[in-house]
C-alpha cells in the first residue's frame, strides 16, 4: 500500500521515495522481486565513494529497484525507489566536469572540431530541467577518426543504462556534465540511431508522470489480488 500512495502522489521532477527492504528476510525479498517483476531498464551506476549501484527498473515504470555492493561486491543495501531516475545516478554525476578542453584536430577528421564547440557551448548554456540538445550522428558525416577523437575528448562516464522497451536503446554517460551518449541497436545489435544528448537524463531511460498514474493503479491490482 505504501509503493501504491507513494506513485499515486509521484511526478517525474520531483525527489524520489526510498523504502530500505535491505533487512527483510530472504523468502521476503524474492517474494518482492516476484510481484515486482523486471521493467525495461536497467544498469549500473558507480558512485564517487567506490560503492556501485545496480539499478532495475520493476515491471511498474517509475518503481525501482536498487541494490548497493562495495568494491568486494559485498551488499550493502537493498532499496525500492519510486522516482523518475533513481538518485544514485544523480550521486554518480556529482564529480562530471562541467568543461573540458578541445584538444587539436586529428588527421583525417571531417566535423569532430565543430561539433564538439557545439556541444561545449550547449554544456555552458544547459539548465536543469530544459529539454535535451540532441545531436544526430546518424545524419552528420562523422568519420571513424571523427568519432575515435569525440569519445576520447569526453571521456567515459559513470552510469551505463540499457533500455530494452522499443528494441534495444544504451545510454551512456560520458564524463562531461549533463553529455551522454544514447544509441539505438537493432535485434542484431547494429546501431540504427547514434546521438548525443545534453540533459539532465534522456527521455529514453525516464519514467514520467503518466507512468507513475499507470503503475499506481496496476500495482493496487496486484496487491488486491495476491496480498489482500
């Protein structure tokens, strides 16, 4: 009853609700992960103080399950949270650069140099909340050393999600503030859509505020049904 009320009152820009199950017994747990099921994304998430996050999302969008480990994967806490991102992404972000420096063109490069100006100048001008600056690759020519120099310059950030709602979508940080790399994969893992994103988290891996209203009430039907 409490997950249902906590969805019920969610919206997506909003803090999140965390209920600590990290002390409930085993048969307790997976009784939960049962009911719960396996959403659509999932990944992990490594914190600046060396404990990572793996994050699932339930098969009710906007209900989350999260679960902390140490760097000897040792547990540390088992966590549902009802939120449009879990906060340990957010935790993960807290050390991003919010510039870097664009390093000399390399050779046979064709629109690296441009574009990442481009997506400085976006990095400097972005506030929290807008919508995302979205950068297509797919219709920009970008050859290999192009995108060899791009991946380098931003670097590797810390949150790696998969979204496998529409086929197969990964969402990578990068190690600039708010950059994230977003690719969409077909069933042979080919990449049929590659982006940039700079915003706070790509719509992809998101729950919005019609999810939280949808999960509430499907999630009240199941406690009507199994634990009534």
């Amino acid at each position: 009853p409490r997950l249902v009320a906590a969805l019920a009152s969610q919206r997506a820009g909003e803090r999140g609700r965390l209920f600590d199950i990290t002390d409930y017994g085993a048969d307790e747990r997976r009784l939960l992960g049962e009911a719960l099921g396996e959403g659509e994304v999932g990944g992990v998430a490594a914190l600046p103080n060396g404990v990572t996050a793996q994050i699932e999302e339930t098969n009710f969008a906007g209900l989350w399950r999260v679960r902390f480990s140490d760097v000897d994967g040792t547990e540390l806490g088992d966590y549902l949270e009802v939120a449009a991102l879990p906060a340990a992404v957010g935790e993960a972000l807290r050390g991003a650069g919010v510039d870097f420096v664009i390093p000399p063109e390399p050779e046979e490069a064709m629109n690296v140099q441009p574009v990442l100006a481009e997506i400085r100048d976006r990095m400097a001008h972005y506030r929290s909340g807008e919508p995302a600056h979205v950068i297509n690759f797919s219709l920009l020519p970008m050859a290999p050393a192009d995108m060899t120099h791009l991946q380098t310059t931003l670097g590797v950030g810390p949150v790696k999600l998969v979204s496998r709602g529409y086929g197969c979508c990964r969402v990578t940080a990068t190690a600039a503030r708010h950059v994230w790399s977003v690719q969409y994969t077909n069933a042979m893992d080919a990449v049929v859509l590659d982006t940039l994103e700079i915003v706070d988290a790509p719509g992809a891996v998101v729950a919005a505020d019609e999810d939280f209203v949808d999960s509430a009430e499907r999630l009240s039907q199941v406690q009507d049904a199994y634990f009534a």
